[in-house]
C-alpha cells in the first residue's frame, strides 16, 4: 500500500516519530512539509500528517500543506495524523 508521510517538526520529535512510522510500514515514503507538493500524493493509499502542537494547533506550513490539495483530491485515500507535544506539567 503506497503511503506518504508529511510532517513539520521543530525540535525533531516529530521528524523521529515520522521516520519510525515509516520504516514500520510498506512502500512509505517520509517528506518534511515544504519537500512535497499536492501532485505527488497521485497513487497514494494512505497519507499520514504529522505536526507539532504549536498553540493547541498544527503549524502553518502544515496548514498551507492540507490546503493546497485540491478539493477531492483524498478521494478514496484512507488519512490518519498524530501530534508532538510537552505535557503542560512540564513547562516552567
């Protein structure tokens, strides 16, 4: 099953996590968000987003990302995401 993983990261949690997903499953390639465009998700069965929680929300870039494909253009495609992030009794 061709899957793509796109992902933003910015202390490289995200990224470990992407990357361990996809050597977990078949025919995956892994892209960080801004490295792929809306075209080449053509053929893929399976897409999983990945971000970190920047203000209880995805990043911008991976906004832009979901909003660049075009409207049906996960028509058929089954999607899944997952998130980073700090437990608030970690912050100071």
């Amino acid at each position: 099953m061709k899957t793509i993983i796109v992902y933003d990261s910015y202390f490289g949690n995200t990224e470990q996590v992407a990357r361990e997903v996809g050597k977990a499953l078949a025919e995956t390639e892994v892209f960080r968000v801004g490295k792929i465009r809306p075209e080449q998700l053509i053929g893929v069965e399976r897409l999983i987003v990945g971000s970190p929680t920047r203000a209880f929300k995805a990043t911008k870039a991976i906004y832009r990302f979901l909003d660049e494909i075009p409207y049906g253009g996960l028509q058929g495609v089954m999607v899944a995401s997952f998130d980073t992030r700090i437990s608030t009794a970690d912050v100071n």
